[in-house]
C-alpha cells in the first residue's frame, strides 16, 4: 500500500522519535539485582570487595548501605549505612551495571552486610537482598590461619567471664595438624574474649590446678564428641578443662567438613562458649549460634554468616 505525503512524514516522524528517545525511567517493580560477591563470602580485607548491581539502563536514585548488622531500619527494608554509603555510578561498559565507589571501609576484618536501594523522584523506595560479607586477615605467610574469622562471638549468643588457658600439645591426631590445631584454639578463644598463656606438652591432666585445652579421650564421656569440666582449685578458684576425644574423624578446615566428619572449630566454638561460663545449649535446628546441643557429621558453625546446619537445607 502507498503512502501520501502527509502518511509518509508522520511515520518518519515516528521512526526519528522512537530513534531519538533516552532510556525509560526505572520503575518501583523493576528489580535490583546484586552482582558483587556472593551471600557469605568471604575476602582479604584491604581488597575491594566489587559490590555491584544490575537494574535498566538510566536507573538512578541507587544507593549503596554496608552496615554491621542486617536489620532493617525503615519501612522500605533498608540496613543502616553506619559503615559505608555511595551512590550508584554506572559502568561504562555494561549501561546497566552500576558500581558503587566507597572509602577504604574494607581494609578492617569482620562481617558485614550490605544492600542497594532505589528511591524514586515520588518518594517510592525498593530495596534489594541483605547480603553478609566477611573481610578476613590478610594472612600470606600463616597458612595455618587460612579461613580463621576474626569475629567475635555475639553477645546474643553468649557472654565470657575472660578466663585464661593453656594449650596442651600431646595427643593430637594424625589428621590434624599441630600448627591448625594451635592456630584454631587460640583464634576460637580469643573469639571468645578468652586468653592463651602459651602451650605445654603432654594430654589435658584434668585436676592439676590449670585450665587447660587440649586431646584426651578417656577422659571423654563415649556419647560425646567433647568436654567441658569445671571445677574448683584447692587454693580458690575455678579450673576449667576443655577436653577432645582424639579418636574421631575431624576436619581441620579450611574446608568444610563432609558427611563423614566432625568440624574441629565449631567443636572449639562450642566448648570455648561453655569455657566462658555459658552452661545452656540451644535445642538443635537451623540456629545461628555455635551453642547446639548436638552436632552431626557434616555440619558446622564458624560465623555468623557461614554456617550449616541440616536443618537449614531443604535437601535435609
């Protein structure tokens, strides 16, 4: 079919219009997807951590929060932003990947969360996930250290009297290496606000007077992965005796134990809790705590954002 004249300028009207036109506004339903590392992830402080996030093209009112704690602070569900803030920037490459440039706020180890906002022209506001963050130690030279969080135990999970030990080395088994074992007692108590005075040979002698951590299985209920025994010392006091069985299948980590072993550093994180003065247990299911009456095989505790129990798993 031809087209008049008139027909025919209005369509190339409507071609150079439809050509012409900038992106479309973002709307309060368009989502914001988070694309910078994982939920729990974990990175060498002093690196950055690349927090981005992809939306339309054009998008603007982006804000970046990084705070210590996931909770929410208004109705639209944001976190706080009492660590860092910043506004989104797009990258140049990618229109509708946004960065979001900070202060060095990450060259300090811990957990934190972070999370993109958008707030409309009309005061309309979403928001995306909360996602946790760990910045650990840059530790290079101390492989024995690899993966340690330096996070303090939550006081919602426990409190510590500040106790002090020593570190028995005897004992030790042979899928556990003395330096991983050193490095994951003083690093669990000092989590733990607990003090190390140093390690001494032999087993945990249970009675002599000094608190003490280490391996020592006969001195280990047969139901029990580990032990906690407090007693009094003859000249005042309290002695405190953590004590592990030597003849179970641990993991050392890093890596996370399989379904045939026991995580050594939630067992330390657990024992320490009791150590510190915490008596309770915490009845068993997906809970966020090191401090569960019971631990499978295959399960584990090291943080508050890297943790699993089954319960937490819809595969059971």
């Amino acid at each position: 079919m031809r087209l008049s004249r008139a027909a025919r300028a209005l369509v190339a009207a409507c071609v150079l219009a439809l050509t012409a036109a900038g992106p479309a506004a973002a709307a309060p339903g368009d989502p914001i997807v988070l694309t910078g590392p994982a939920a729990g992830a974990q990175v060498t402080a002093g690196t950055a951590p690349g927090l981005q996030a992809r939306t339309v093209p054009g998008d603007s009112g982006l804000e970046l929060r990084v705070s210590r704690s996931a909770a929410p602070v208004d109705a639209c569900g944001r976190i706080n932003a009492d660590v860092a803030a910043a506004p989104g920037a797009v990258v140049a490459s990618d229109p509708a990947l946004y960065d979001f440039p900070t202060g060095r706020w990450y060259d300090t180890p811990g957990t934190y969360y972070w999370q993109v906002s958008r707030t409309g022209a009309d005061g309309s506001c979403t928001a995306s996930e909360v996602r946790p963050l760990v910045l650990t130690a840059a530790l290079p030279a101390r492989p024995e250290l690899a993966s340690l969080s330096q996070e303090r135990i939550p006081r919602r999970i426990g409190r510590t009297n500040g106790a002090s030990f020593v570190i028995r080395t005897g004992g030790v088994p042979a899928g556990v290496g003395s330096a991983r074992f050193l490095a994951l007692v003083r690093n669990s108590g000092r989590r733990w606000r607990l003090h190390s005075h140093g390690a001494v040979p032999g087993r945990v002698r249970s009675g002599n007077g000094r608190s003490e951590v280490g391996f020592s299985t006969v001195q280990v209920p047969r139901e029990a992965i580990a032990v906690t025994i407090i007693g009094r010392r003859r000249g005042g006091g309290l002695e405190r005796d953590l004590i592990l069985r030597g003849d179970i299948p641990w993991q050392q980590g890093p890596d996370h134990p399989s379904r045939r072993q026991i995580d050594l550093e939630t067992v330390l994180l657990h024992e320490f809790g009791h150590f510190a003065g915490n008596r309770f247990h915490v009845p068993r299911g997906c809970r966020d705590t090191p401090m569960v009456i019971g631990l499978a095989t295959g399960e584990w505790w090291r943080s508050t954002a890297d943790f699993s129990y089954r319960a937490c798993n819809t595969g059971g």
